[in-house]
C-alpha cells in the first residue's frame, strides 16, 4: 500500500492523488487492495487508474493540468458507469 496520499474530494467520487514517482507497478498493487480512483502524473500529463474486479484500467490522456485532469476523469467514469 501506498502512504502519504492525499485525496480530491471535492466532488463525487474522491479521487487519490499519486505523487510523481510512483511506479505503475505500486499503482496496481494499491488498487488492487483500496480500490480508489486514482489520478497519476507521468511526462505528458495525467491518467486515471482504477480496478475493475479483476484489472487495472487506464485512461490516458487527461490533460497536464491536474484540476482538468481531475474533471475529465471524473466525466469518463460517468461515461463508463463506473460511478
């Protein structure tokens, strides 16, 4: 598990934000177990990471701005009924 996270609650569902330097691999193996939401950092921007039951997704190609990262993630797990 991760620690030291912070959170982006300020609209359903909250959100974890990953410190820039987390490998994926630590990724996986947090949602795995805690089964948030999760915004990472990487060189062209954010993506959003959650777990299905069985599998990590990822979506790619957020936006480099984290507050619009933040809405455009929230907006495709809308999308995808995962809310």
């Amino acid at each position: 598990m991760l620690d030291g996270l912070t959170y982006d609650d300020s609209e359903p569902p909250s959100i974890t934000m990953v410190p820039a330097g987390v490998s994926w691999d630590e990724v996986r193996d947090h949602i795995k177990i805690a089964h948030d939401f999760m915004l990472v950092p990487g060189d062209g921007g954010y993506a959003g990471a959650y777990w299905t039951g069985t599998a990590m997704v990822v979506l790619d190609g957020l936006g480099a701005d984290q507050d619009e990262a933040l809405a455009e993630f929230r907006d495709q797990l809308g999308e995808r009924g995962e809310l």
